[in-house]
C-alpha cells in the first residue's frame, strides 16, 4: 500500500467526547487504593519530587504518582502546547518533526521483525494507535502497509494528525475503547501512553477485547531499570505530573500476563534523538543542574552537531505481546 492511499477497511468506532472536566475530586477521591499489577492493597512513601508524591506497592514493587492528580488538572495539562514544538519556535518544531518520524520508523522496524518472526507481515494489518498525537507513527506505519486509525485526546493534536493523513483516522476521544468492536484490530500502539492511564490492568483488559486472536500490543514506556532512571533518582525527568505508573521489567511483564497476554519481548526503548531536541525537552521540562547545563552546551556547539541524529536508549522500554 503507498502512503498516500486510503486504507481499504476503516474500523468505525462510536463517536467519543474527549475527558471532560469531572466535579471537585478530593486527595482521597484521587488515591489508588488497588495495585494494577498485583492486586495487594498495600502502599509505603517513596518520596517526594517536584511536589509529587510518588509511593510504591508493598508487594511487586511497582511505583506510582499517589494521589493521582484530578480531571481539571490533567485536562489542563493536555491543552493545545503540550508537545514539545507546539508553541515553541520553527526550528524546534521542526526538530520535533525529525525524531518523532525517525523514532516511529525504528519502532516499526521492531514490530515488523516481531511480527515476521510469528509469520506475519504487516501489509494489511488493522492498526490502532492510541495517544497518536500528531501522528507521526501513523504516517510511517501507513506506509509500511498497515491499515490506520488512532485515538488522541488532544483535539489540536488531533486535528494536526489528521491533516498530515489526509483522512479523517484520528477521533478524538479519551483512552475508552467502548465504541470499539471485538477483535477488530491487529495491532494496538501504546507508545508512551500506558504510564498515563488511571487504570491501566482495566484498560489492557479493554485493548485484549478489542485484538484479534494472534494479534500484537506494543508498548514504549518510561523504565525504573533505564540507566537515567537509576542515575538521576528522584530527579529522573521521567517524574511528571501526567505521569501516574512507573513499571519496570518485572512490572509490565507481570500486568501483560495478568490481562492475557502472552509471549512477552522485552528491550531498551530506542529512540532517534537530536540534541536540539534533548535540549529543547528540557526546556519544557526543566530538572535541576541538567536543564542550565544543556542550554550552555546549546549556546556552544555548532548547528549541524545540534541537529545530528542519535541513536539512543535513555529512560524507556519497549515491550511486544501477543494475543493468543
């Protein structure tokens, strides 16, 4: 299939309001009270960074933002500047562009080598990626042959994704697969996208409901076993306010098996990166020490070595299962 043609089957989903606004929600109204990986009720402080309040679960080890933050309060960080090179400037939002399209062409050069080891190929795969954003992946995963649609909460993102397709692929609507029929896909994308879901077992549930048999989750994620993760501690840039789980290895194989899943492949989450690019995330979100070093080096290096692409495994994991 070329990139500029249409899917020959689109799935139709039943229109979906994004996430609106709820009702005052308390701290208590907020807080986890069940493990999503292991079921255990029981959480101890970790620690405090950056005014969020990060626990662990007593029994698997998984940590995550407790109490969550409310409605208003991630509706309000999902707004229209949330991407890096919404509201910056051309160069950024060109840089943007780069390593999104390049990261998305790496990840797919993973499924597809996951796929064919399973004797499938992806011309004419039903994919649906959710949290598309602009949709660079469903751009590059057209490409390769897949049939695409996406969900994206972000109506500006949404539109932009739209626009870049061509096709109106991308509904905008919050992480509820409801409208969704079962086993009417082959592939669910969740690139960096799980770690921000309310519930995340009830939800991988959902995407089990909505695959094929044999079909194939991905999922890109920040790790506590990255290298970043362990060196920079509770300064990690990974510890957002939108961000709710933190799995590690162990942690993400373990809710995958627990929602159905089998055949679990685990990895370093590879991206293409451009130090303009690591430099401007920074920026957006700052982390002591590290953000005024960056911008020192930037105000140095020469432009060709800012736009340079990178190879780079930093704070992530890429994680591949099966539907049997």
């Amino acid at each position: 299939m070329k990139a500029d043609t249409l899917p020959r089957r689109r799935v139709e989903a039943v229109p979906s309001d994004p996430v609106q606004k709820s009702e005052v929600q308390t701290a208590d109204d907020l807080r986890a009270r069940t493990c999503p990986v292991c079921l255990a009720t029981n959480f101890a402080p970790h620690f405090t960074t950056r005014g969020i309040p990060i626990e662990s679960c007593e029994s698997c080890g998984l940590l995550l933002q407790n109490p969550q933050p409310s409605d208003s309060d991630l509706a309000e960080i999902y707004g229209p500047h949330y991407f890096i090179g919404s509201d910056e400037d051309a160069e950024l939002a060109a840089q943007f562009e780069i390593v999104k399209r390049a990261t998305a062409r790496l990840q797919l050069e993973e499924l597809d080598a996951y796929l064919g080891k399973r004797g499938r190929a992806a011309r004419g795969l039903r994919l649906l990626e959710i949290g598309c954003g602009h949709g660079n992946m469903l751009i590059e995963a057209r490409a390769s042959g897949y049939e695409v649609n996406g969900i994206e909460f972000s109506a500006d993102a949404a539109a932009i994704a739209n626009q870049k397709l061509g096709i109106e692929a991308v509904r905008v609507g919050s992480t509820s697969l409801a409208g969704f029929p079962d086993r009417s896909f082959d592939v669910c994308i969740l690139a960096d996208v799980i770690e921000h879901i309310r519930d995340p077992r009830a939800f991988l549930h959902d995407v089990w409901r909505m695959l094929d048999h044999h079909s194939t989750i991905f999922i890109a994620t920040p790790s506590v076993d990255s290298w970043s993760a362990r060196l920079l501690g509770r300064h990690w840039m990974e510890f957002k306010r939108e961000h709710l789980f933190y799995f590690g290895m162990a942690t993400i194989e373990r809710l995958l098996t627990e929602t159905g899943f089998a055949d679990v492949t685990l990895g370093g989450g590879k991206k293409v990166l451009t130090p303009a690019y690591i430099i401007g995330h920074f920026d957006k979100f700052p982390v002591a020490v590290l953000s005024p070093v960056l911008r020192m080096g930037r105000s140095l290096a020469p432009s060709v070595l800012l736009q340079t692409k990178l190879k780079i495994t930093a704070s992530g994991i890429d994680v591949y299962a099966t539907k049997p």
